[in-house]
C-alpha cells in the first residue's frame, strides 16, 4: 500500500507502507505497572454553537473509545487536559462525562480530574477561594463514586503568596476525600498559566513544597503525576517518595525508560500518549508482567519518535495528533475537536505523524488510514 504524500514545499512523492500492527494484548487486574490512558473527547460535528462557544460532544463515540480502553485492561484518567480540560471542556461538561463514564465502566480502573476551572482565576481573591472550589469538585465527583486526581490550579497559583498556602490548600481539600488521590503536577509546558506552581519556578523547591503536601498527607495520597518532560527530575522526586506512594510518569517524552526502571525502582504511567499508543501500551507492560523486558522496549521505543512529536512545543497543542490519530483509526467519523483544535496544527505535522505511526505499527486499519489522509490531503489543496 502506498500514498503520494506532500513536503514542506508542496512536492508529492509516493511513501510505501511498512508497518504491522501492534500485536492483540490485555492486561491482567495485577499489572506490572498501574497504566493509565488519558482519554481524548470526541466532539458533535454537527453542532450548532461555535467552537469558541460551550462543548459540544458526542457522547456514544466518546464512551465507545472508554470501552475500548478497557477492553485493552488499560485504566482511564478521565476529564484531563487529553480531554480539553480548561481548554474547551468546561467543569459542567466534564462532570457529566465523569458521570457517564462511572455508569458506562462501573468496574473499571477510573481516576477523574479535580480542579477548580470554574473559577475565574482573575476573579479569585485568595486561597480560601481555591479552597472552596476544589472542595466544590471533590464532593461532586465523590458524589457519583469517581476517584479523584487532584489536578493543578490556575487560580492557585495566582493568589498563592508562599510555598505553605499550596500545603494549606492541598491539606485541607485532601481531608475531604474519601480515597487516596493521585496529585498531578503539570508543567508550564503543557499549560504556561501554571508558571511556577509549588509557589517556585525552580525545581527544587518546587519539589521541595510537594512532597511535603505527600508526606503530611501520606495516607491520603495514592500518587504523584508529574507532566515535566524531564526524566532527570522524575527519578529524583520517584526516589523520595515515601513508602506506599507512586510515581505516575506523565513524561511523554521518556515512558519507555520511566515505566521500565531501574535497580532502584519505577514509575507507573499517567500519560495521554496512551491514548494513541493504548494497544501498543497493554502489549509492553504485558510483556514487562511476563520479565520479558527486550520485548517491552522493542515494542515502546519505536513510538518514542512519534510521542516526542505529538508533544511537539507549543506542547498544549499535543491533543490535536491525538485526535488525529483516532480518526485515522476510525474511533470517530471526523476530524473535528472542541474549540476548534484540529487546527492547531500544520500540514507537515500531520504527514509526519501518519507516518510514524504506520512505522510503529499503530494504524490499525492501514487502508482506512490512506483513506483519511487522502481526504485530509485533499482538504489543504494537495
């Protein structure tokens, strides 16, 4: 199979199909690694309001991709950035999928981003405010029976003034949650409007105020993600972590090397690129459970190439390869996003990316996937 793809100049030339998709693989309810899928949302097409205007979303094609995750084994991190959390997602609309997803999949591995984007962070006096709106989300969310991820604030780090009003914050909203949570640290990469959480820009002491939230609130706490890009700094924060308290790697652009390890210890996975590489996820942390380690990394590193891409900078734009890659694969009809992603990106991302992934062996239907491209080729008058 072959398609005539463009280059940056316009010039078709024909690029042969190699790949073989990944091989069929679920994992087991003890993993070797806790895996999390941060899953994307896929939006009405057919929606009258604007994309700048309240979501719109297709709920049967976005609790069908849930079911598809799954059926793979895979947790879901649900209602996160992957799903345009606070950037075309609003609290009502991802409360209801939280909602749907907990009736859809009630015996599924399910944690649910907790924030404070109903907020207006321009509007936010102080920590009290923050305070009240998280403790807003938790009980909402704990309401329906959702696990929590306590996902990073805006607001917060707006009006905080010293590294303690984060450990005021977090210990007071984490006295309120029934179940240990999972903490999330976003990097201003995936959000700039998140400059300096932990009330530092430095990492250290960044660091520093975090894992004093973790340590004074140990029992309530399942786990750190941390979104850095950097597996430098993860390993040294995995490695003072107290006992009993995970490492979720959000680095998208070093998993393979993270959820692997080494002699003194790993980190479990919280990861949107997960959600394109589901399939190729569940095989390699199979083959890991099976000490099959040369088999984990054969199937990992050969996607790292396309994950660093995907990620590319402006790194908040990564939701549109994701979303591209699921309409590649026939996860939904059309390549239409919530406040009008899918344009976010350039023509040569998406050349490049169909053909990474085909290389990976992440299109699962090759023929429907030139098919797709064909029509996106088409539609930028190439």
């Amino acid at each position: 199979m072959k398609i005539a793809l463009p280059d940056t100049d316009g010039r078709l030339s024909d690029y042969v199909l190699t790949g073989k998709p990944i091989a069929a693989a679920t994992l087991g309810r003890n993993p070797a690694r806790v895996v999390y899928s941060a899953a994307h949302v896929v939006a009405d097409p057919f929606a009258a309001s604007d994309p700048s205007g309240r979501a719109a979303v297709d709920w049967e094609k976005t609790m069908e991709f849930r079911r598809y995750l799954a059926g793979l084994g895979l947790g879901i991190a649900e209602a996160m950035d992957t799903a345009q959390r606070g950037m075309g997602l609003d609290w009502p609309g991802a409360l209801e999928l939280i909602r749907r997803t907990r009736e859809e999949l009630p015996d599924a591995l399910v944690a649910n981003g907790c924030g404070t984007d109903h907020l207006d962070p321009a509007k936010v006096t102080g920590i009290d405010d923050v305070r009240r709106a998280y403790l807003e989300q938790v009980e909402a969310i704990q309401k329906v029976g959702g696990r929590l991820i306590l996902m990073a604030s805006r607001a917060l780090v707006r009006v905080a003034q010293r590294p303690e009003d984060y450990i005021k914050v977090y210990s007071e909203v984490l006295a309120a949650c029934e179940a240990p949570v999972i903490l999330h640290w976003l990097g201003e990469m995936f959000d700039p409007q998140l400059a300096g959480y932990w009330g530092n820009g430095d990492f250290g002491p960044a660091m520093q105020t975090a894992l004093a939230v973790i340590n004074e609130n140990a029992p309530k706490v399942d786990g750190i993600k941390i979104s850095l890009l950097d597996k430098e700094k993860e390993i040294v924060m995995r490695r003072r972590l107290p006992a009993g308290v995970k490492m979720y790697t959000g680095d998208d652009f070093n998993y393979h090397e993270l959820i692997e390890g080494d002699s003194e210890g790993f980190s479990h996975a919280l990861l949107g690129i997960f959600d394109p590489l589901a399939p190729a996820a569940a095989y390699a942390v199979e083959r890991l459970g099976e000490g099959d380690r040369a088999g984990f990394r054969a199937t990992l590193d050969p996607t790292v190439p396309l994950a660093r891409l995907i990620f590319r900078a402006p790194t908040q734009y990564y939701k549109t390869g994701v979303v591209f890659l699921a309409w590649l694969n026939g996860f939904q009809d059309h390549f239409v996003m919530l406040n009008g992603a899918q344009a976010m990106r350039p023509l040569p991302y998406f050349v490049e990316v169909f053909r990474l992934a085909d290389q990976c062996g992440l299109l699962r239907k090759p023929e429907l996937a030139i098919e797709r491209m064909k029509k996106l080729l088409a539609l930028y008058g190439a």
